[in-house]
C-alpha cells in the first residue's frame, strides 16, 4: 500500500513512547485538549507549575511532536455543514498505484474531514460533511463516483451524533 506525503511526515514526526511522560506532561496535554487557548498563566496555575517552567514543557511537548497542532473546533451547523456523512469505499485493485491515485484525489474532495484506509469489506472509510442532502447527493454524483479506482461507494448517513470529540485518551 502506496503512504501520503502527510503520513510519512506524520510517521517521521512521531514522538517517544508515550510512557516517558510524567503526571504533569499528562495534565498539561489534558488541559491543552479541552482548551488550548488557555494563557500559560492559567495553564501553569492549573498543573502546578510556575509559568517559566510550564512554557518550556509545552514548547519540548510541541518539539517532540506530541502536539500535532492548535486549532479552533468550529461549529458545523452555524456554518453550513450540518449534514455528516460515513462513506465506505471499496477499490477495484489492491495495488500501490491504486491507493495511491485514490489517496491523492480524496484531498480534494469538498468537505472530506477524515479518510482512513481500513480493514475488513472496505477499503477506505471517508467522514465528510455537507450542507444537507441535497448538497451530499450532488457530492456524490459529481465527486466521489469519479474518484479513480473506486467500484463502490457506500454511504451511511448520521442521524445523531452521540459523541464526537477530538480529545486522545491519556492515562
């Protein structure tokens, strides 16, 4: 299976094992997971540490690639996207090449949040939003039917979501 500049970058980037992090690089990455635009005042305040010491554990936590990066979580709904969508995709080949060219043209699909290649009846499980139905069968007529390699798409639309965060399990 062909790997994306993304994964190899990400691959490249990962950190030390997770173990060699101590009580207070956890709660600083807890903290950091509900709110990451926190003061380091505040931050330090809350791990107990003094400000000077907790900045310099958050810049070695981010060098060492355990902070990915610091986003703002927008709101779907406000902005037209309300719609979620769970698309299964199964290849005609399982070569490189195909997963490749399947790989590149995911990027460009409008409102693709999240492709995983995965085990199992599917080869790739896509996440992707839209503004509502309409909008989703238009992606689908004109996007993801052409995404080279493709033999089937399966879509499952969410009625509900019940949990949806992107906060890491840390012990």
């Amino acid at each position: 299976m062909a790997t994306t500049k993304l994964q190899r970058r990400r691959a490249a980037a990962v950190p030390p094992a997770a173990a060699s992090l101590d009580r207070t690089d956890r709660a600083i990455l807890k903290a950091l997971q509900r709110d990451a635009s926190v003061s380091n005042v505040a931050l330090a305040a809350k791990v107990h540490l003094s400000p000077p010491a907790c900045l310099r554990r958050v810049e070695r936590l981010k060098a060492q690639g355990y902070v990915r990066g610091i986003v703002a979580l927008l709101e779907p709904r406000a902005l037209q996207a309300g719609t979620l969508a769970l698309i299964g995709v199964v290849l005609d080949r399982s070569t490189p090449e195909s997963f490749a060219a399947f790989e590149k043209a995911v990027l460009k699909v409008p409102g693709c949040m999240e492709c995983h290649v995965v085990t199992g009846e599917f080869d790739y499980f896509m996440l992707v939003r839209t503004q509502d139905n309409e909008s989703y069968n238009r992606l689908h007529a004109e996007h993801l039917l052409y995404l080279p390699g493709v033999r089937q798409v399966r879509s499952f639309m969410v009625l509900k979501e019940v949990l949806s965060t992107t906060a890491l399990p840390l012990a």
